[in-house]
C-alpha cells in the first residue's frame, strides 16, 4: 500500500462494521497495556481503579441521517440527527492521562423512553466489562442518573464498587433521612491554599422509598474557595465512609470529570483519528507520570 486511506474512506468502510468486531482489537490493546504496566500509578483505593462512565454525542446532523439515527424535532419543523455512546475511562485523581476501554452505542431501539436508551447501554457496556476483565477491580463513579436501585444492584451483581451523583431533588428521601439522623457526622479540613473542605456523611442510608432495603453510604462536600465560593456535591457509595478517608473519596468522584475534560472535549477539539492513536501511543509506552 503506497498511500494510508483518508479519514473520509475509513469512516465510509467502519460505519459498515458492527462496534461489537472492534471489541477484541481493544481488549488485546489493553492487555499490551497492563504487560507493559502503563496502568502503574492509576491504583486508587486498595488496589482498584477508577472507572468513569458518561454519555456523549459523536454524531450530530440536519440532513444526513440513518436508520438508527435518535431525532430530535425542534418547533420549527427541522429535525436533527444525532448518535450518542457511553464511554468508559480509566481515570485517577493526580493523573492527567486517561485510558478509555471500549464505549457502548446508545441505541434507540433501546426503550420507549430515552432515559432506557441509556440505562440499557449501561447494562451491556458494564457486563461486557466484566466478561471481557473478570479480575479487573474497579470503583465505578457516574453521575447522578446512575444513583437508581435497578443499576446499584447491577453494579453489585457484578462486583463493582461505587460513587455515584446523588441530587437534592432526585434524592429528597435519602437526604431528608440524613438530615433527620442523630448519627450525620461532619468535618473540615483546611488547606495550605485557602481552600476549606467540608464534609457530612451517613453510613446506612436508605436510598430512597421504593428502594428501603438498598443501603447507601452517603457523602456531601462543600469546598469553600478563597475568593468565598462555595461548590457543592453530594455522592453515595457502598464503599464505608470514614474520616480517614473522607478526602480520598471526594476527589475520586471528582475525577469523573476526567471523562469530559481529557477525554470526550479531547476527542471533539482533535481530529478523532490522530487523537485516539496519540492517547494509545501515549498509554503503552509511558507509565502515569504524574506520581
Ligand atoms: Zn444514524
């Protein structure tokens, strides 16, 4: 071959394949990784990694569109077409570099409603996680759509940990039962930079009323910024909160923000070819160099 093929034709002759056949190119691609120990310095919290899971737009049109298309009809009669995956990266707080395994279709032949489109590519990308790194051990953070009963039980079927998003207003059950316990612990640690970290948690929570036998250990954070700011988030886990560890998970979950940050924005700003093969390039022949 004299010439490489135009991103153009390779997008023509991939559209053809089902994503399932690029499935075993990944895992023999994340083998070569861990031999070659890139994930070294990615261990978070007792020898576990951390798994950010997202959704995402890869594909968006007014005219070209497809079978599987999911449309979006807007009041003044156009209609957009979009695809949408979930991606799952390995991510770790003081790392800059992420490693993504193999992201998951949102179909829309998925589920009447557009919330099980989602709900549904989470189920396939988690249990073909797990079939494909039976002894991979990984903490699971997502945001606050995943903090429902059928996905924690999911989740605990196949022995994955988790932080999950947990919101004032999806969650009043659980937080009116954390306001209401004697037992809510809370504490603050100032920082050398002006920054104060506040906590209050709960081990034991209901998650909500449908859900009363599924106890969640419940974290809420407020980090106090030197120019008076105060950002707020709130998280449940099945991991025990504890004081010695109050830090460590905060900024676990926070790393989920890796996903948008170094992975998805990195995708979209950069032609998607070049990127991927710098981010595989980068992975195997360096360890994380950020510890
Ligand atoms: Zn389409």
């Amino acid at each position: 071959m004299e010439h490489a093929s135009s991103d153009t034709r390779f997008r023509e002759r991939l559209d053809e394949l089902d994503p399932s056949h690029l499935r075993p190119l990944c895992k023999t691609l994340f083998a070569q990784l861990q031999r070659a120990k890139g994930l070294e310095g990615f261990a978070y919290l007792d020898g576990h990694d951390l798994i950010s899971i997202d959704g995402t737009g890869y594909f968006s049109s007014q005219t070209i569109h497809c079978a599987q298309c999911a449309e979006k009809h807007h009041r003044n009669g156009t209609t957009t077409y979009y695809h949408q995956m979930l991606g799952a990266v390995l991510v770790h707080p003081d790392c800059a570099e992420v490693f993504p395994l193999v992201p998951e279709p949102i179909l829309k032949p998925d589920g009447a409603r557009k919330n099980d489109w989602e709900s549904n590519a989470a189920k396939r990308l988690l249990t073909d996680l797990r079939r494909e790194h039976p002894h991979l051990k990984l903490i699971v953070v997502e945001d606050a759509l995943a903090s429902n009963g059928p996905h924690i039980r999911h989740l605990q079927a196949l022995d994955l940990p988790f932080i999950l998003g947990a919101k004032p207003s999806d969650h009043a059950f659980l937080f009116d039962w954390v306001a209401a316990s004697a037992h809510t612990a809370e504490a603050s640690f100032d920082e050398e930079k002006g920054f104060r970290h506040r906590f209050r948690d709960l081990n034991g929570v209901p998650l909500n009323h449908a859900n009363f036998d599924l106890e969640m250990n419940f974290l809420e954070y407020r980090e106090h910024a030197p120019d008076g700011s105060i950002t707020h988030f709130s998280w449940v886990t099945d991991l025990l909160v504890e004081d010695s560890n109050l830090m460590t998970l905060m900024r676990g979950a926070r790393a989920r923000w890796k996903i948008e940050n170094e992975t998805f924005n990195t995708l979209e700003t950069k032609a998607i070819t070049s990127s991927t093969t710098s981010v595989t390039a980068n992975s195997i022949s360096a360890p994380c160099s950020c510890t």
